[in-house]
C-alpha cells in the first residue's frame, strides 16, 4: 500500500511554523531547533513567499562562508513552493517536489497548509 501524505501527517501534526523574509538564518534555525522541525515557510504580510530549510541555510551558510545573523532568509528560501494535496502519496510528492526535501501540504480551497518534509 502506498502511503498518503494524510496519513503522514496524522502521525506527524498539522502544526506549522513561519518566518519573515527579513529574519535571519540564526533566527529561522533558532526556531527550527526550538519546534523540531526541518523547514518553516516564508510568510510576507500572511502571504506565502517560499520556505526555507536546514539544508538551504546550511549550503548558504557554510559553503559561502558567511554569518547566519547577516544573512537574511529570503537569501536562502526556495521560491516558488510547489504543493501537493494530502491525498497524493509521499513518492508522488517527491516526485513533484522535483529534487526539493520540502513539500507543503494545501487542502483545496483552503489556506491552511500542513508541511510534510522528506526524510
């Protein structure tokens, strides 16, 4: 059996987190480390710029070589997001997501978002 993206999130939450563009990657990752989570998305004014990453500050960070307090997260954030819906399985996401480790979750008509981040 193919596992959805809903029944991941039964298990995992609905709850999910964001930053500003503006914020820095310390404070994105202060946050990340704080929820538990990989990924936060990018809200400007409540609409949703991109999301961001562990993995992209960290190829940000240290491969530029420079601070995450000076660097902002619209830096680093993946724009636009692609979604999937929770009906579509975990290799369909993955396979929308493109190579990208961060795929949100959008129920139709709706604008709650739940974030489900491959492994």
């Amino acid at each position: 059996m193919l596992t959805s993206i809903a029944s991941v999130l039964k298990k995992k939450g609905h709850d999910v987190w964001s930053v500003c563009p503006a914020a820095s990657v310390a404070e994105a990752l202060d946050l990340m480390t704080q929820k538990r989570v990989e990924a936060l998305l990018v809200l400007s004014e409540r609409q949703l710029a991109g999301i961001v990453s562990e993995r992209d500050c960290a190829r940000t960070v240290i491969l530029q070589r420079t601070t995450p307090k000076e660097v902002p997260v619209s830096a680093v954030m993946s724009s636009p997001v692609v979604f999937v819906s929770p009906t579509h399985t975990v290799g369909d996401s993955l396979s929308k997501a493109c190579g990208s480790a961060s795929v949100p979750a959008r129920r139709r008509r709706s604008a709650r978002v739940s974030l489900c981040v491959a492994a």
